[in-house]
C-alpha cells in the first residue's frame, strides 16, 4: 500500500488541509451577482496562468504589483469564503476549483474554464501534493503513489473527470468561455484575444494592450515574478509557476499507468466530444502505453 496525501473533509469533498471549514461552507452559499466573473479550473490546469490574464486585461496591462499577491486580487473562494468575497467592490473577480454544479451561479456572471489534458494534470498536482507539506503531509509521496489516488479521483477538490465533464456540458453557454491549457500555450494571442472579447476588452485593434497582456502572463515572466516573491514564501510552498510544458507526463507515466487513464478517459469521455480537445496528445499516449508494454 502506497503513502496516500492527507486530506480534510468537507461534506464529503476533500480538501487540502488548513482550507478553512466554514469559508468552503460559505462559498458554496455564496450567491453569485450579475458582473462576477470567475476564474474556474481544476487544480493545475492553468488557473494561475488564466489569472494573470484576466488581472492584466481587467488593468489595461498593468501588471499586479510583485508585493501584491494574486490570492487577493483574485481571491480562492473556498478559501476565503463569502464574507471575505462580499468585502471586495463589484466587479468581483474569483478563482474556484469547484466542480460546474458546486459554483455559485448567476446567468449575468460570466465563468472562463480552463482545461488541462489529465496526464500533464497528474503529474502537476503531484508536484503540488508532494511539495505542500503542511497541507498534504506526502513529502516522501512517489509518483506511483499518487496516480492512484489521481486516478480513483481521492484528491482534493474531486475527481478530474468530474469536474470537467461538469464543464464541457457547459461550454456552448454564452457565459462560459471554455479554454484548454494546451490551446493557450501553443497560440497564446488568439487566447488573449478570446479571453478580452470575452470580457469585453478589444485587444484586438489595441496592440499595446494586447502585447502588454502577453509580456506580463508569458511563462517566463511569470516565473521571474514568482522568484521575486519566493523569498517570502513559507519554506513549503512549492513552486506554483513549474515547468509550464505540454507533454512532460511521458517523465513520469509507466506505460500502464497510461494505459489506464486512457480507460478511464475513454469510458468516462466516450461520445462527449472531450477527446476531440487532445487528439494529438491522446493518440501519443496510446502509442506510449502500447509500444512498451
Ligand atoms: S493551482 O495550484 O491549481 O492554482 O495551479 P495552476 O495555476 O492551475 O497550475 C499550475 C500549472 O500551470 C503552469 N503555468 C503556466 N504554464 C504556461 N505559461 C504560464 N504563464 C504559466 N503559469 C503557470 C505551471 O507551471 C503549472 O504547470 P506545471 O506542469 O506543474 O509546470
């Protein structure tokens, strides 16, 4: 029996430990109001990234300041709750990690998601699992350990499959924008684009606010900011900007490991168009799990 991650509960729904009991309990009354705008993903998928995005498009481009953290910009709604949220002057913008149904929910809020292909998302969230200590305890966590608690969906904020199946029913919505992460990082000026359109930015005739955008949301930028504020991080706090790769799972997976998400994906995804996402991605990931096995 591997080492598994240490959770909290809340209702039924796991939680990284010293994720306060009542502001889950809060954010999920929270009662979303016409302008709210909401950052959602999985964990790992991009959430940050999107965050910067919307942050610099929201300011003309003007980057958050390296002293201000995100959190407070775009605060975690689980994590601060509703009397926190209710605080912060319209327009609201949040990050959540829940799943579409658990989200509070109003038709003149708007929601971009954010999908990772769930390979890549393994081993991100395995990253993170292993390198939050006091919110995890699993510093001595392998890989093989957590890919099966990735893949019986026991991790904090549920089941990966659940959370973005919840979503992609949701994508034609017209207050939903759905992205993947992989579409962002192989064309990140369309990204943009759709992201300011959606939030009613024109970054399209304004270049500068356009090349703004992508200067300060770049990887690169993003990870000298985060080494700017990691001299103030507590000692366990793992890098959140990491490697900002698609494809690095194939360092990671056995090729039964993959095997075996793809079961999954499959039975879980067939007929919902959710492949269509990845179709490069998941036909290398069949030739991995085959090829070697
Ligand atoms: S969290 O903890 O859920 O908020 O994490 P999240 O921000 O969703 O995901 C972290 C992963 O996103 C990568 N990342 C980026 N990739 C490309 N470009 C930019 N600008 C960027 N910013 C963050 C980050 O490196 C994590 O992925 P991995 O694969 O671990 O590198």
């Amino acid at each position: 029996m591997g080492l598994k991650p240490s959770y909290t509960w809340h209702d039924g729904f796991a939680m990284p430990m010293g994720f306060p009991r009542e502001a889950f309990g809060a954010a999920l009354e929270y009662s979303a109001e016409p302008g709210d705008f909401f950052v959602a993903t999985y964990p790992k998928c991009g959430t940050t990234w999107a965050q910067h995005i919307v942050y610099l498009i929201a300011h003309r481009g003007v980057p958050l300041p390296p002293t201000s953290p995100m959190g407070e910009a775009i605060p975690h709604l689980e994590e601060i709750g509703t009397r926190m949220v209710a605080r912060k002057p319209a327009p609201r913008y949040l990050k959540t990690h829940l799943p579409f149904g658990m989200t509070p929910y109003h038709e003149q809020a708007r929601y971009l998601y954010v999908a990772r292909n769930p390979f890549d998302c393994a081993v991100s969230f395995y990253h993170h699992t292993r390198g939050f200590v006091k919110h995890y305890d699993f510093a001595e966590g392998r890989f093989e350990d957590y890919f099966e608690c990735f893949l019986a969906g026991e991790v904090d904020f549920g089941d990966y499959f659940d959370n973005l199946l919840s979503w992609h029913e949701h994508a034609g919505d017209g207050n939903v924008l759905f992205l993947t992460y992989e579409s962002m990082s192989a064309d990140p000026r369309t990204a943009v684009t759709r992201i300011g359109q959606f939030m009613g930015a024109d970054c399209i005739s304004d270049e500068s606010l356009l090349s703004a955008v992508l200067q300060h949301s770049s990887f690169e930028s993003m990870s000298k900011d985060q080494q700017r504020w990691s001299s103030r991080r507590p000692d366990d706090m793992p890098a959140f900007i990491r490697k900002g790769i698609v494809g690095d799972w194939e360092n990671y997976f056995l090729p039964s490991q993959a095997a075996r998400l793809l079961e999954k994906l499959d039975r879980r995804c067939r007929g919902t168009g959710i492949e269509a996402l990845w179709p490069d991605l998941i036909a290398e990931a069949r030739r991995f799990a085959r090829n070697t096995q």
